[in-house]
C-alpha cells in the first residue's frame, strides 16, 4: 500500500510544500531496504524506516 499526503489545511502538522509517503506495512529489512532504495533514487534523500504500522 501506498499512501502520499500533500500538505495543506486539513494536514496543519505538517510544513508546507512537504509530503509524507507511506510503503508498507513490511518487515523491518525490506522497509529499511525500501528507503535506502529511494534515497538513492535521489528524489527524496531523507526517506526513512519507522515503525509505526501497527
């Protein structure tokens, strides 16, 4: 599942022009995987694993 939500007036925590992306739920390798393939892709250098899904 993918989910990407822009900032705006029914997102007030999150700064403007920024978005956040969700990959997953999945394990904790392929998630941390996951990211370091999408840092290097170059579009989004601080993609990150957090474990939160549950």
């Amino acid at each position: 599942m993918s989910v990407v939500v822009e900032a705006g007036p029914d997102t007030p925590n999150f700064a403007p022009g920024w978005y956040c992306a969700v990959d997953g739920p999945m394990d904790r390798e392929a998630a941390i995987a996951r990211a370091e393939e999408i840092r290097g892709w170059g579009s989004a250098p601080e993609a990150y694993a957090k474990n939160s899904c549950r």
